[in-house]
C-alpha cells in the first residue's frame, strides 16, 4: 500500500517536472538549479498529499458535529494561507533533509576513527526486527519533545510573543494548526528534526510519521464537538481536549493541556485537564486585533514586532 503510494508520488514527480518545469528553466538558462527544483517538487507534493488527507478526515466532521457556526470565513482563508505556505514551503522536511546531510557528513568524517552515531536501533537491537514497534517508539519519543517544546513557547515570553500568532484565531478549525510565526515553524523543524536525528530516524521512515503525526493535530484544532469519552481522552489528544488548551481563559502562562498527541504528558507533569466538557470560545483576548483578524502578513509583522519588544531572556 505504502509502497503503491511512493511509486505514485516518484512518477508524479518526474512527470510534473518534465512536462512543466523542465522547459522553462532551459527556456531561462537555469538548468543549473534543475536538481533542486526537482527536489520541491517532491517535497511540495507531500505537502498536497498531507493536505489532501486532513481534509479528507477533518472536513466531514467539521460539517456533521461543528462547535460553533461559522461567522468569519476570511479568518479560516487566512488559515488556508497558513497551511499552503507551511506545507508545500516544507519547512520541516527542508530542515530534516539539511540536518540530515549535516549528520552525514559528520558521520563520514567520524568513520576514520570507528565511530558511529548511536541510535535507538543502537541500544536495542531487537528493535531492527519490530518496525511497527519502533515507529511508535519514536513517535512517543518526538511526542515528549514536542509536548516540552510547547510548554516553553508558554514559558519564555519572546517565544510567546511568536506562539501567540498561533493563538490568536478566534474561528478555530483543523486550519488553524499551521497558523504559526515563520520564525516559530523554523524553530520547531529544527527541535523536531534534530530530536528525529539523534534517535534514528531515517529519511524513508520521516514522511509516515510526519503524516501521522500532523493528521492528530490537525483534527485536534477541528471545530468538531468531539471527545474520545473518559479512557480514550487520556490516550489521544481529541478536539475537545485541545480547545480547552485555545480556550479564552487558559491563554499565558497558566496554560493546560499542552500536549500534541498523546495527554499522557500532561497528566505526568500536572497540566492536563480533563474535567472541561464545554466547548469554550478560542482566542487571546489580550493579543491586537491585526493578530487575530489580519491577513498572514500583518500577523507576521505584528508576531515579529512583539519579540523584537521583549528582552530575549524574559
Ligand atoms: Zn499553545
Ligand atoms: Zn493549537
């Protein structure tokens, strides 16, 4: 099945290349770049992919079980904006693909001495034999890093000042997961790819986890009236578990629910609450209008003016 889906995407590829770009980088004479124009447009076709998939999951259930009407259309196509730029601007994967290049040339100036780099598959070597065991692994693994790295965009207030982009959608739907500071996507491709680096993952294994992983917290932004009842919220993180976390009253430092996939973080670090069965209005009450209601733009500017006023430190 997965294999069908990468023979798909490798002739996509090379068809989209060939027939459309090809011809105009000779038309231009930048043939010289072929290789990395070539190289997006696997990337981006990802990036339509993923797309695809989450609408696929996610758009129906906004229609069947909505939280709230619908009262700010421009709001949600600035969302849009958001994720278009995000995915097919591959911004995680550019970073995962640099460090890995980064890793190997390391890697080949280490192995004069013996050396090599030890990964998860290091320490465990059974693990070579249970894939599927493996990939839950590091999925838990990234989730953990992910879940620290959200409490301290909370925690730092110039991380804040970034993170509040994030925070300031008051017409919340699975759009809104991309609706990040561009400086913000740029730190959490490099903490998650240099955490998918030191414990193994490779470059084939990264696109299914990615997918995996993006397809949960896409749906947990969904304007969707759904709980996965009393165990199952404490084991996947559903839209009503992270609607409290954008909830009106839980913005700053005093924040919960923090986790991306897996609550279970939350419950180990005193953050979860699972007690919240209403479905509260998102947004930062505190942040200026142009973050909530501008155009990605504006927000990007405003984001960036509100770090550049905070001392780094604070
Ligand atoms: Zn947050
Ligand atoms: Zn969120």
């Amino acid at each position: 099945m997965f294999a069908f889906f990468e023979d798909l995407h490798t002739s996509l590829t090379g068809w989209i290349f060939e027939t459309m770009l090809q011809p105009v980088l000779y038309a231009i004479d930048m043939m010289d770049i072929a290789d990395e124009v070539l190289e997006w447009v696997d990337f981006a076709l990802f990036g339509v992919f993923s797309i695809l998939v989450i609408y696929i999951v996610c758009r129906p259930l906004e229609a069947l079980r909505p939280v709230e009407p619908v009262s700010n259309r421009r709001a949600i196509r600035t969302d849009i904006t958001y994720t278009l730029l995000t995915r097919l601007g591959i911004f995680p994967l550019l970073a995962f693909v640099s460090l890995s290049s980064l890793r190997s040339s390391l890697e080949g100036l280490l192995a004069d001495t013996g050396f090599i780099a030890p990964t998860l598959e290091t320490f465990f070597p059974a693990l070579r034999e249970s894939p599927l065991l493996t990939f839950f692994i590091y999925i838990v693994i990234l989730d953990f890093g992910e879940y620290w790295r959200h409490r301290l965009q909370h925690r730092f207030q110039w991380w804040w000042a970034l993170h509040s982009v994030h925070h300031a959608q008051r017409q919340m739907t699975f759009w809104s997961d991309d609706r990040n500071h561009i400086l913000d996507e740029v730190l959490a491709a490099f903490w998650f790819g240099t955490i998918a680096l030191l414990i193994g993952v490779t470059p084939a294994q990264f696109p299914l986890l990615f997918l995996v992983m993006r397809l949960v917290e896409s749906m947990s932004h969904g304007n969707i009236r759904l709980s996965f009842g009393r165990i199952g919220e404490r084991l996947l993180v559903s839209p009503r578990f992270h609607r409290a976390h954008h909830g009106v009253l839980s913005v700053g430092s005093q924040g919960q629910n923090y986790a991306v996939l897996f609550p279970v973080w939350d419950s180990i670090f005193g953050t979860a609450n699972f007690h919240i069965h209403a479905y509260p209005n998102t947004g930062d009450p505190a942040a200026p209008e142009a973050l909530a209601t501008g155009n990605w733009l504006e927000q990007q500017w405003v984001g960036l003016k509100r770090l550049l006023r905070r001392p780094p430190s604070a």
